[in-house]
C-alpha cells in the first residue's frame, strides 16, 4: 500500500533570503521570499516558519499566499538579526497542477551572511537559497 503512494517532488520553487534596504528606516535588513521558478502558478500557499537550537525557538509564524503566478516571488517574512544565529525553518505546502505538494526549507545557523550571497532565481539581487 505505502509503494503505491505518490509523493511528489518539488522543483522550481525555492525560499531565499535577501538582504534589502528598508527605506521606511533607512537600514539593510534581512527579508525572506518564496520563489516560483516553475513553468505553473501555485497557489494556496501555507508557510510555517520558526527559529531553534538546542536552547531556544522562536514562536511559530504562519503565512498564507493565495497565489503565486509563474517566475515570480513574493515576500515572506522580515528575520531580525538576534535569529541568523539559529536554524530557520520554513515548511512551504502549496497546490500545483491539482496537486498537494510540501517541501521544509532550511538555513543553517549563520548561513545568512553577506559573503555567502550567490546569484538566485527570479530576485535581481545576490541572496542565499535555502537547503
């Protein structure tokens, strides 16, 4: 019975996180975003996100996207600096071509550095992708 259940495999959709100016405060600061690099809108996006270690986590932050058309990205959260020093989770769960499809994304303790920025999908800025 288990064999027979399909699970399927996301592609084309990342979380990343990008560092922006907050003109409202005239500061840089850290925003997550999901990216819809698929050929397909998702929608009925539901995000749960926290922070963890060993020690300490954060509360739970729920986010809801109604749709998300193709190529495109939408923000998810602003990360103050006192989190980069935890795990960030972010478990995305979204609806594509009729299917239900979920994938937990993950930054490493310190993986959200400006030296780490690499090129990433749809965003014109540098940013780290989530693993």
């Amino acid at each position: 019975m288990k064999k027979d259940i399909e699970i399927p495999e996301v592609k084309d959709v990342h979380v990343a996180a990008v560092k922006v100016l907050n003109e409202e405060f005239q500061a840089m600061e850290w925003n997550v975003y999901l990216i819809n690099d698929s050929e397909e809108e998702i929608d009925m996006v539901l995000i749960v996100s926290k922070g963890f270690d060993k020690k300490k986590e954060t509360s739970l932050m729920r986010h809801k996207i109604e749709v998300l058309p193709s190529k495109n990205f939408a923000k998810i959260e602003y990360l103050q600096d006192d989190v980069l020093k935890l795990n960030n989770e972010f478990k995305v769960t979204y609806f594509a071509n009729n299917k239900m499809m979920e994938k937990t994304f993950l930054f490493k303790p310190y993986t959200i550095n400006e030296t780490l920025g690499t090129e990433i999908p749809i965003i014109p800025e540098k940013g780290i992708l989530a693993i």
